[in-house]
C-alpha cells in the first residue's frame, strides 16, 4: 500500500519580505500604467480624431475584425500607449535585437518589410480587382487620347534575396508579378516588369535599412522606362538637356528602422546607419531659359510636360524622377504619393486640376509588388 502523500505538499511557500515588498510596488505601478493609458486612449476618442466606423461599412470588414484592428490601431497613437511602445521596442532591440513585427531582420544589417513576405486573405481575387482596376483607368484615358504605362516595381525580398539569411519568401509568391503582368497584356495595357532589369544588380539595387530602392536601383528602372516610352513611339516633351552633380556621402536615414519604432534611439544604438552619394539633376541653362523664351509658349501649354508620373514612395525615392527625366530628354510631373499605395497616387493625380486642364500624353503608373494582392480599399474615384 503506497504511503500518504505529506500534506504540507500542497502548502504553497508563502514569499519572503523582500518579494512581498516588491509585488505590492509592482501592483500599484502596474494599476497606474493602466489608469493613464485608460485616461489617454479615452482622451482622444473625446477628441473626436478617431474613425469608430468606416465612410463604407462592409459584412466582411465586420466578421473579419478590420474595424476593431483599425479601431485599435488609432488608438494606439495615444500619448501613453505610443510612448510605451517605443520603450518596448527600444528594450526589444538592445537586448533581444528584435525589430518588431512589421520589420523583419536578415544579414549584415539588411531590413526587410514584413509586408513583401505576407500572404493575404483573398489575394488572387484582389489582384484582378486592381488589374481591373488598370484596364478601365487605360480605356478611359485613351478616350481621351492619353497613353497609360505600367511599371511593377518588385518586391526588396525578392531583388536582395541573397540578404534574406534566415527569412523565407513564401513559395507562393514567386509568380504573382508575373502572373498579373501577363493578364495586363492580355488586356491591352503597357506595362513593364521591372525585376529583370533590378535583377542582374542584386542586392545594389536597394538600400539596406529602406524599402526603397538606391539611386542605382532607380537609374536602372527609369532607363528601362525611358526604352518603353521610345518603342511605343512616344516623344517626352518640352526636350531638355540636364546636369548631374553629385553630392557627397552623408547619413541616410531608413524608413525600415522609423517602422521598427528605432529612430528615437542614438544613432549608435540603431542598426548599423547608411551612407549614401546622392545625385542632383537639374536643366541646363539655356539661352532661351536666361531671358529669351517665347512668351506665348512659356505661358501656354507648349512649355509644359506631356509625360505624368503617378504612384507610391518608389517615384519620391532614390532620385528616381530626376532619372525619368534625364532618360527621357524632358521634364516630367512627379505626382507620386508617399504611402500611397495602389490608389493614392492616382486618386490625387485624376483630381488635381493639373490633370483636368492640362492633360499629358502619357501617364506613367509605379505600382509596388507588395500592393498587388492587397485588398482595393480606397477606390479610385476618377474611374467611377
């Protein structure tokens, strides 16, 4: 017969006086964090600053949680939880080199979007919504007789994979851009993959703590552009020579490190900084520009660009419209949206009175591979 279990077994050990101490320290701390983050996050729902329900409120938005995640992510830009938040991410890195879940880490200092490596809910049916998107946006400007061309630009991961070290780029991804350029075609519209021009240059084709691509990356895609415009047998105009100057080397700050909540750190307690050259194109001067120009044309539409450039950060990054512009021969209007995504560059470029009183020949369209799948949450109001 097997001997009784001790009933002092399940006698917890009572804490000594120190822990007692300090528990009772760590309660009230605890309660006060929360009382102040109560109090801040219920400050700025009386502000009236956060959107409770969207302008267009969907079923699905509902049973999927969208409207409480981005009811929460307001909230989170309150004073106490943003404050907090970046000391948790701050201590994350120092001690763990953790970079939180929108950035992910790979080799030698190199950053990547957790975005380009997410796989999202109904992702082929959102990349023929927006590729349908594309083919109204181009049947509607060719009645207008203006030419649209699409530039894909890939994804950091998939260009500087050699970076990735431990990271995986889901399989499933590797044909997305392929695929929705194939179906663009199909339907009639230019557009151009720019991966087989970044490819050869690897992981120079992108800067290491950005999700942009480096002045290299960008010379070579606007080149690449510039030969489409040619074989499709459209002239940029007002034609332009331009200079090149180079700067010299200094920091270059990278959004990957502003989204992993660092840059408030000392730079020596960030990831490892950038350097770059960056490169200032300008117009020559000319004669005409120093005193001689045409009246008529310098206040008419003569003197005026016929090639628009609307899409995301890329066409605001890395000098890629100064490049456009020397590939092409003339000035172009930059009408690139930073965050943007799929549809801010174009909602604003379609709206602007820019576009409807001086409309180009050629609209040039810089769409990022990670918007491809993403869902079409912001309609294009001009193509209604």
């Amino acid at each position: 017969m097997a001997a009784p279990m001790s009933s002092s077994s399940h006698i917890p050990t009572p804490p000594n006086e120190l822990s007692a101490r300090v528990s009772k320290v760590a309660g009230v701390v605890f309660v006060a964090f929360l009382a102040l983050g109560f109090v801040s996050c219920t400050w700025l729902l009386l502000s009236g600053k956060v959107e409770m329900l969207p302008t267009k409120l969907t079923r699905e938005a509902m049973l999927e949680g969208d409207v409480t995640h981005k009811i929460a992510k307001q909230l989170s830009k309150a004073a106490v939880p943003e404050r907090a938040a970046e000391l948790e991410r701050g201590a994350s890195w120092l001690m763990l080199r953790d970079t939180g879940p929108r950035v992910r880490s790979g080799c030698q200092g190199w950053l990547f979007l957790t975005d380009e490596m997410r796989i999202n809910r109904h992702a082929q049916a959102n990349a023929a919504t927006k590729a349908g998107v594309v083919h109204q946006i181009q049947q509607r400007l060719a009645k207008r007789d203006i030419t649209l061309l699409v530039a894909v630009v890939p994804d950091k991961s998939r260009i500087a994979s050699v970076q990735l070290c431990e990271l995986r780029r889901p399989a499933m991804l590797r044909d997305r851009v392929v695929l929705w350029v194939d179906g663009l075609k199909k339907a009639g519209v230019a557009v151009v993959d720019l991966a087989p021009t970044l490819q050869p240059l690897g992981d120079a084709a992108y800067l290491r703590t950005d999700t942009h691509w480096s002045e290299t990356g960008s010379a070579a895609a606007a080149r690449a552009l510039a030969r489409q415009v040619r074989v499709m047998g459209i002239s940029a105009t007002p034609h332009k020579d331009f200079e090149v100057k180079i700067q010299d080397q200094a920091r270059r700050p990278g959004d990957l490190v502003r989204l992993a909540g660092l840059e408030w750190l000392p730079v020596a307690w960030q990831p490892l900084p950038e350097t770059v050259a960056t490169t200032q194109i300008s117009e020559k001067a000319t004669e005409a520009q120093d005193g001689g120009d045409n009246l008529d044309d310098l206040f008419g539409d003569d003197n005026l660009p016929n090639v628009a450039l609307i899409g995301t950060s890329f066409s605001r990054n890395s000098n890629f419209a100064g490049f456009l512009q020397q590939a092409l021969g003339a000035p172009i209007g930059n009408f690139g949206k930073d965050g943007g995504e799929f549809s801010g560059g174009a909602n604003g470029y379609f709206n602007n009175p820019a576009f409807k009183q001086t409309p180009p020949k050629l609209v040039i369209w810089e769409i990022p591979e990670r918007d491809l799948q993403t869902p079409y949450n912001e309609v294009i109001d001009w193509a209604k």
